[in-house]
C-alpha cells in the first residue's frame, strides 16, 4: 500500500470494510479520524455502533477539522497509517457550519467555502506526507446518482465532486468500491 490511497464508489457499497482491511493488513499501529458530527439520534447512534465495531487497539481522533492538532497528540507518532472516514462527510461538516443560506448565497461565498475545505484537507494530506505516514481516505461518490432536487444538494454534490478529484490526483492509489467489489483505478 502506498502513501495515500482513496476509496470512493456508492453508498454501502463496501468503501469502509475496505478501507479497515487495508489497514489492518499493513501491519502498522492504525490511527483512525472519524469526520463524523453528532447532529440528531440517528447520527449518535450510528457513531456509537462504529465506535464499537472499531479495533479496539485503533487510536480514534474524532474529527472534521484542525487537522494540524493531530501532531500535538500524544498519540500520532505511535501510529504508522491513518485512516479518514470520510472526506464528504468532513465537506457536509464544514458546510453546516459556515452558517450560509445555500438557497441565497452568492456563488463567490460558497467558492470561498470549497477553498477553505480543500485547504483543509491539504492540511492533513501535507502533514502526513512530511511525517511519513500512511493515510487512507474513505469517500462517497455522489456525482452518478439523481440530480439534487434543491442548491444545497447541487452545491455539495459540486464541492465533493471536485474535493474528490483533488484527493485523487494528489493520491498513490485510487479504488472505486462496486458491489462490494474494489476495482482500482489508479
């Protein structure tokens, strides 16, 4: 496995099972940033049951953004890869923290947004390349399904679809989960 390896493909479509047995299978101390955010009951429960499904020897960070903390963490050098679950979560986080109105907003405002997410993101991909650890990025690929019915829906499908792409070209390998069939595409 390579220094960052992202995995896209549909919902349930297996992305994280893969994701955990390429870590596991690597041999290193794992390390694993959950983007996830507590928003209603569905949500704790479903952080709650990954939480538990989790190796237990795993270093959790719960996380969407300060990525540059993770160096402060006592724990960060211990681990060899990490593992990100997942980048369009992390988007949906920081978008509903900006506090715009998507129905209203002008477009520089939502541009400006994108800018800071992927900023963001390289944030986290810089430090791991500069301190030689392995990242594992898990994402959703929302730009094959229905169009959005609403600017919100057609605005984050945009931004993910974009960050994707970003994340892809700066990755070392790149796998496409289908069916729970991994093909890899770069």
């Amino acid at each position: 496995m390579s220094g960052v390896v992202l995995i896209t493909g549909g919902a349930r479509s297996g992305k994280s099972a893969f994701a955990e047995k390429l870590a596991r299978e690597s041999g290193l101390a794992v390390g694993y940033i959950a983007t996830a955010a507590a928003s209603d009951e569905d949500m704790l429960a479903r952080i709650a049951r990954h939480r538990v499904q989790r190796p237990a020897d795993w270093a959790t960070f719960e996380m969407y953004r300060d990525f540059e903390s993770l160096e402060a963490d006592a724990r960060f050098d211990a681990c060899g890869l990490f593992l990100l679950d997942c980048l369009t979560t992390l988007a949906t986080n920081h978008m509903m923290d900006s506090g715009l109105d998507f129905d209203t907003c002008a477009l520089a405002e939502v541009d400006k947004l994108e800018a800071s997410i992927t900023a963001e993101v390289d944030t986290l991909l810089d430090m791991m390349e500069r301190r030689g650890k392995r990242l594992v990025v898990v994402t959703n690929e929302v730009g094959m399904g229905l169009v959005p019915a609403y600017r919100m829906g057609n605005l984050f499908r945009d931004i993910a679809g974009r960050l994707n792409a970003h994340v892809a070209r700066r990755a070392d390998e790149v796998w496409c989960m289908i069916s729970g069939l991994p093909l890899r595409l770069k």
